[in-house]
C-alpha cells in the first residue's frame, strides 16, 4: 500500500473552555464579598452595563444630567454648612465637644487663622468634616510615643524603632537579637540593654520572646517574680498538662502554694498587644435562607441582598453605536455589548446553581434541620452531584464560601458534606460530624471519678447507637476539636475540684 498524503473532513464532537467558560466556573467559586467586587470592576469599566439598584442611574439618565460647576458646588455646601455655634446647638452640647479647635471662635468661616479663599471658604473647599474624627492609635505608633521619652541616644532610638518594627500583632518580638544587630550594625549586647529599657513600656508584657517572659514582665512589675514563681514560668509545660504532683517536685512548693500562683498567672494577659487590635470584623451573611413551609416542609431561597442585579442598556448601545464611525470604536462597543450579556447570564446561571444545590442539601438533611445534629446523614459531593446532575467539581465551587441559614443555625455549605461511619447494627451509616458530637456529649458528661478512655468511648458508641468505630479514630475526632487526652482531662478535673 504507498503511502500519500490526502485531505479528509471528519466530524467530532469536544468540549472546549473557552476565556468566557472559564470566567463563568470561576464565578461560581467567589463568596457574594468577592463577586461583589468583580461585579464593582465591571460597571466602572463596562459603560452598557448598569447597578439595578434602586438608586442607580443609568448612562443615558447621566447623559442627560446638568452640568454641575464643582466650585457652586462646594460654595453651596458651604453656604448651609453653618458657624460651629450652630452644629454645638443642633447637637445639644458645647462647641469644644465639637470642634476643640473652635473653641471661644464665632464660626468657621469667621476663623482669623484661616485664610479665606474664594467664596469666604479655605482655600476655596469646605472643612472636611472627617478631620475631626480621632484616629486609632496602632501598637507601632503607641511604643514609639514612650520610646521617646525613655530613650534619649539617637542610636538607642534607631535599635529600638527596629524592635517595634518585629512585633507582631500579640506584642511578642519575632526577629533575633543578633539578627536585628547584624541588620542596623550594631553590637547585640546594646541591642540586648535597648530591649530591656523599652520591656517597660505599656501595655506591660510587650517586647517578650516567649510566653514565660511575657508574664515574668507583668509578674515583676507588680513585685511578685520570686524564685518560686520564676521556677513556676520555667515548667509551663507542667501546668498545661497539669501535673502539679511533678511540678510542685520541680520548683518545690505544695499544691495549695501552686493553686495560688496559677490564680496569679490567670489574672495576667497572655497577648498584650491585642488592646491595639482594630481590624473591623466581618459578619458572615447567607447566601441562602432555609424556612418552614406552611405545609411542613422547607423553603429555600436566595438572599436577594446579596446577589448583584445589573442590566446591559441596550438603548444607550443603540444610541451610540448610530453615532460610531470608527472601526474601532464599533469593535470596542460589539466587545462590550458581549461582555454585558455574558456577565449577566453568568451571574443568572450561578444564582440558579446554588439554589439547586441548597435545594438538595436541604433534602438530604431533613433530619438534620428538624431533630438537630445526631441527626445529620453522612453525605458527599458524588451524592448531590448524582441528583442534580452535575459534576462533582461544579458542587465543590459552588459550596465554597457559600453559607446557608437554617433554623438550627448559620452553617457553611461545606458542614453538611461528611463521611460515613458503618453501623455494627447493618442500619444506616452514622454522619461523622455527628459522631465527633456524640463524643463531646460524653466527654462533656464524664465524672472526674470516671475519666473514659478512647477505648471506653468506642465501646459506648457502639452499645448505644451501633456506631463501629476505632480508638484511634476516637482519638483523632477528638484532638481535631481540641479535646485533651483523659490524663490530662482526669488532673484537669480534680484541679478544680481542690
């Protein structure tokens, strides 16, 4: 047979992700934070696309806009600004209160030390109110104020500038002496003298390397670092895992003396740098709510709050595209139009998503949401994936970062996928979220005569509710959720009941 090259046409079928798909998969990944930020991005860069948002208006309605002179604008706000006498009054208090600055002046505009631009306003612009909030003082910023007034050498201010810098958010220094030496130049005998001059700064235990160092500067301070409590902060170790018999050996005093110290060392604060922690927390809100149903059954919806409504303006398209000469103009305009339509059948098609999911996790869980927790069924991606028919990677993004409100309480979507423990019984596997549960009920429920053992806890498992299950898993589900050994537990239990 020779061998000659040919053309043939064949016809197949395959799956290509396009740029577009895969924007699309990873919408569906992004908590309502994020997508809100991407949806943000888009309107500012996107002109046909536009916020359905009760107060947003569209391209053609700021097409159609006067034209507002910024500086009418800023003479008219300050025209019904008003003197700060006037702002104390509507307030009910005194003007220092107010403006501390203003204080014994008639009004701002009236201000003598202020230079009066056009329209009798500073400068031509109106105070801005938010000057007069007080700042929060950062950790950095409150050690550097004392730095100054305990250290006078330049240099000494310099090293200790340095260890400021290497604090971290609890107050401890996290570089090395000799590290921080090598990096100013310096001897690390200097570095070592500045350390101990600025460990008395406030808040008292700021600049510690360790834990025990943290408390014998607090400890010092209030003249109550004697030998034996300086022994005490050198076997922490001991009073973590309780064994005060061994520790009481160490540092030699009875029991009654070390309840003493350790109700000393309680009174202490760990993480001194804390007090100076401002980071806003942020609430978690659903995506989804989960309420009963006139009829008994359950109601999912989609939290409207936070789900991005846009919409592609297709009548300023149509305007503009009349007006468009250049080619590549249009080609810019034709790409906008159909990033428009993709975003918002995008954002359409997620939201659609995640109520199916919602939906079956809802149905897989009935017991869960009506009995409580020893109720939740053993479930996996596979599982709802199978009913709704789609991928299992297609779950997985849309669960992540995703949080549903149930009346049991607000859960991420992530809880509700665990695996399964075999029944000794031949029933129903038993979730293991629920099983960890259980074991925190009995733990939880334990006597300090009667310690149970991991071992003990398997055997009750399995004799009361047929979960088969080993000790080492025990073991596992219960340092996972931080639960100490039953020694510890067992010395835990009579420390506090002397």
């Amino acid at each position: 047979m020779a061998l000659s090259p040919r053309l043939d046409v064949r016809q197949s079928q395959s799956l290509t992700l396009t740029p577009q798909l895969m924007a699309s998969i990873r919408l569906l990944q992004l908590s309502h934070l994020e997508l809100s930020a991407f949806v943000d991005a888009e309107l500012m860069r996107n002109p046909l696309l536009e916020s359905d948002a009760p107060d947003g208006d569209t391209p053609m309605e700021r097409e159609r806009a006067e034209e507002i002179d910024p500086y009418r604008d800023v003479v008219d706000h300050s025209d019904h600004l008003g003197s700060a006498a006037t702002i104390a009054d509507s307030l009910d208090t005194d003007v220092s209160n107010v403006f501390p600055e203003q204080s014994g002046q008639d009004s701002l505009s009236q201000s003598s030390s202020w230079p009066e631009g056009k329209g009798g306003v500073l400068g031509g612009e109106a105070p801005d109110i938010d000057q007069y909030v007080s700042a929060q003082i950062s950790l950095a910023d409150h050690l550097a104020e004392q730095v100054n007034l305990i250290l006078k050498d330049p240099a000494e201010r310099l090293i200790a500038r340095s260890l400021v810098d290497n604090l971290d958010e609890r107050g401890y220094l996290m570089a090395e002496i000799d590290q921080i030496a090598e990096q100013l130049g310096a001897d690390a005998d200097t570095v070592e003298a500045v350390l101990g001059k600025v460990q008395g700064c406030e808040p008292l235990g700021v600049f510690a390397r360790s834990l025990s160092e943290c408390l014998a500067i607090q400890l010092a301070e209030k003249d109550r670092l004697d030998p034996m409590m300086a022994g005490l902060l050198a076997h922490l170790d001991l009073v973590a895992s309780h064994d005060l018999a061994l520790l009481g050996k160490k540092i030699g005093a009875d029991r009654e003396d070390i309840l003493d110290m350790l109700a000393e060392l309680r009174a202490l604060d760990p993480r001194p740098g804390r007090a100076f922690d401002f980071t806003p927390v942020q609430s978690v809100v659903p995506d989804v709510f989960v309420k009963r149903g006139n009829d008994g059954g359950w109601q999912v919806e989609l939290n409207s709050d936070v789900l991005p409504r846009v919409l592609v303006n297709r009548v300023y398209y149509a305007s503009i595209s009349k007006k468009t000469r250049d080619a590549e103009e249009k080609t810019f305009l034709v790409d906008c139009l159909n990033t428009a339509n993709w975003l918002t059948k995008s954002l359409d098609q997620r939201a659609q998503t995640i109520l199916k999911v919602a939906t079956e996790i809802v149905k897989q869980q009935d017991g869960f949401l009506r009995h409580g927790i020893s109720h939740l069924r053993p479930m996996t991606l596979k599982t709802v994936a199978t009913e709704i028919e789609m991928h299992e990677s297609t779950v997985s993004r849309v669960t992540a970062n995703k949080y549903i409100a149930t009346p049991r309480g607000l859960f991420e979507m992530k809880y509700f996928f665990t695996t399964a423990l075999n029944s000794s019984s031949g029933g129903d596997d038993h979730s293991a979220e629920a099983v960890r549960h259980r074991i925190r009920q009995l733990i939880d429920a334990e006597k300090p005569e009667a310690i149970l053992s991991d071992d003990t806890i398997a055997d009750v498992l399995k004799r009361e509710q047929g979960i088969d299950v080993a000790r080492r898993t025990v073991a596992k589900y219960r340092e996972g959720m931080g639960i100490a050994s039953s020694v510890i537990r067992r010395r835990q239990k009579k420390a506090q009941m002397a």
